[in-house]
C-alpha cells in the first residue's frame, strides 16, 4: 500500500541540507505527517535525529559512480521500491539525481519537481523551497499554506547538551563562560591542494582569523575560542591557533567534534564566527548567534538564517564595483559584525 507521509529528495552539502528545513515543517503543517528524506551521506540520519518534521532518511555515498557498480544507488532504489511514497518533492536539477530516481519510480509526472519551478532573480532557496512546499503532486489535496518566515531549525536533546558540557569539562573548559565559535575551513579548504589557492574562494587567512580571535577574547571577559571543523581541517585550526597571542584561551577541537556534539555545542555556544559552510547555517538553525564572511556566493540566496538570534552577513570588494571577494574582509570588519550580534 503506498506511504502518504511526504517524501523529499535533495542530494545536498550539509549547509543545502539545513536551508531545507523550513520545506519539512511546512509539508508537516500541511500533512500533518513526517516527512521521510533522500538524501547524499549517512550524516543526514545524524543531522535530522531530533526533528518532529522527519520520520526517516534514506541515503547514499556518492552520485558520481556509474548505478550497476555503486550498491548503495542500487539499495535506494530497491528501498523506494519497496516502500513506495505517493507523494514526492524533488529539490533537484541534477540529470543524474532524476535518472537514479526514475529508476525507483519517481518521474517528473508524478511528483513536484524544482524543474518545474519558475525562477525568481535573487530569491532566497528557503524562499524557493517554500513555493515548492505548496505545489501538490497528484492527490495532495491538503490546503496550501502561506509563505513563512525563512527560518531553518535543528534540535538538540538535554542529553547531548549534558554530554557536550562533560566533554567541555574534559578538555579543561568551563560551560559557563562565554564560548566562542570559530569556523574558519569548509568543504573547500578539505580538498587537495594548498588552502590559500586561488579556487578555494571561501579561504580567509590565518592571521587575519588569530586577530580577530586576539581582539573577541580582549573585548569579551571570560571568552573561551574553540577552533571548529573536521579532522581534514585540523592543520588549518592548529595554524591559527599557534598565532595567536593568548593561547591558553583558544582550543582546536576539530579532531573531536562529531557532528551531534558540534550541534550541542552551537546550541549552548556565546556566539560563533564562520565563512560561509555548513556550520553557520547550523549555528543560525540552533539560534547562535552568529557572524558570517560570504565569497563570491550571493548572501541574498544563500544566507544563513534564524529564527531569533541575529546573524551578521559580512561582504568584502576591492572597490565598489568589484565583485565580492572574502579577501577584501578586514578583521576590523569582521569585529565589528560580531560585536554587533550581541
């Protein structure tokens, strides 16, 4: 018998994947079922554990092998197969992404797709997302709802906030002194090559982050910096790290930061610092308040947003007729845009 609960496909990065929260609340508001998720990565079970909006994520590794010699494309299907949803959203433009669906038996006849999306200059993807939401594949007859404000959730429990300040404890850090939170690598700065190349245009020199980090612990009494990331980002934290001058208050956790505890830790955190990735849109989703240096991406789409906390879009050009370039950023900016959240 096929599932009614509603089934969305997007085959995003961790930051995509958070901009898609306010599509799963307004399909459950609709519905009132949970959404269950397609999606590319196991973190995605991880990312959505606590959300009333989602039931269950599917998932696979990778897109870029050929089907007949990736299992896991070969399991999804047979799992869409088998538990076969009748109404289904697909967040998707990718050729690849409608190919591999099609094979499970969701075609662009039978679901709402982003294909069939006008496009709107300069519109935000939750705003986007949002239009989708109140399209209907055939036999949704649940009312449309009106737009809302863009706000992208994540939930933590008690427990994992509990854990987090043990494991603060452990690295000889106080849960109740302001914590600040810096994330100054992404997906880009984890690919081959040297960080500062000229293709990583989300990279923003280390000793520009270790003054800033030097200026918020001057300006904040009792602050508390954790260098944020992934292991692959470790070098990267460590460099900063030893630059700066007040090192007993600044710690690399990047080797220690599972993706659970690093959403506990946003969600308790004094404020966070970030270029634009994944873990800003977080922070901004767990009301962080939060300080983000944009590249060449457009903020006025990809801009992380809060339901309640402020978040500060930093934008940096040669001149005023430049194209953006996070190089331009000048720490004092960056300061001053973070002073500015609380």
């Amino acid at each position: 018998m096929p599932d009614n609960h509603p089934l969305v496909c997007r085959f995003g990065a961790f930051g995509d994947m958070i901009l898609l929260t306010p599509l799963l609340k307004q399909l459950y508001q609709r519905s009132g079922l949970s959404c269950d998720i397609v999606a590319i990565g196991a973190w995605n079970q991880l990312l959505f554990q606590q959300m009333p909006y989602v039931r269950q994520v599917f998932s696979i590794d990778s897109r870029s092998r050929p089907y007949w010699i990736n299992p896991g494309q070969r399991e999804l299907v047979h799992q869409l197969q088998r538990h076969r949803h009748r109404f289904v959203w697909v967040c998707e433009t990718s050729k690849k992404s409608y190919r591999l669906l099609a094979r499970a038996g969701i075609r662009r006849d039978n679901s709402v797709n982003q294909l069939d999306l006008a496009p709107v200059a300069g519109e935000h993807y939750c705003e986007k997302w949002l239009r989708l939401g109140n399209a209907s594949p055939p036999g949704f007859d649940y009312p449309q709802r009106a737009l809302e404000a863009l706000d992208t959730e994540l939930f933590v429990s008690p427990e994992e906030v509990q854990e987090c300040q043990h494991w603060l404890k452990t690295r000889g850090l106080d849960p109740e002194r302001p914590l600040v939170c810096i994330q100054a690598g992404s997906k880009r700065t984890t690919r081959r090559g040297k960080a500062d190349r000229g293709s990583n245009t989300k990279y923003w020199p280390e000793a520009n982050w270790a003054g800033v980090i030097d200026s918020a612990i001057e300006s904040l009494p009792g602050a508390q910096v954790l260098l944020c990331g992934v292991a692959a980002e470790l070098d990267m934290c460590r460099s900063i790290e030893n630059l700066c001058r007040q090192p007993a208050s600044v710690q690399t956790v990047a080797d220690d930061l599972p993706l659970r505890r690093l959403l506990a830790l946003l969600s308790i955190a004094h404020s966070c610092i970030s270029v634009d990735t994944g873990p800003a849109h977080a922070a901004a989703a767990l009301n962080c308040p939060l300080a983000v240096l944009f590249g060449q991406a457009s903020p006025n789409r990809f801009r992380p947003v809060s339901s309640s906390s402020p978040v500060q879009i930093l934008v940096g050009r040669a001149d005023d007729n430049a194209d953006p370039d996070i190089g331009y950023i000048a720490p004092q900016q960056v300061l001053a845009g973070w002073q500015a959240t609380f």
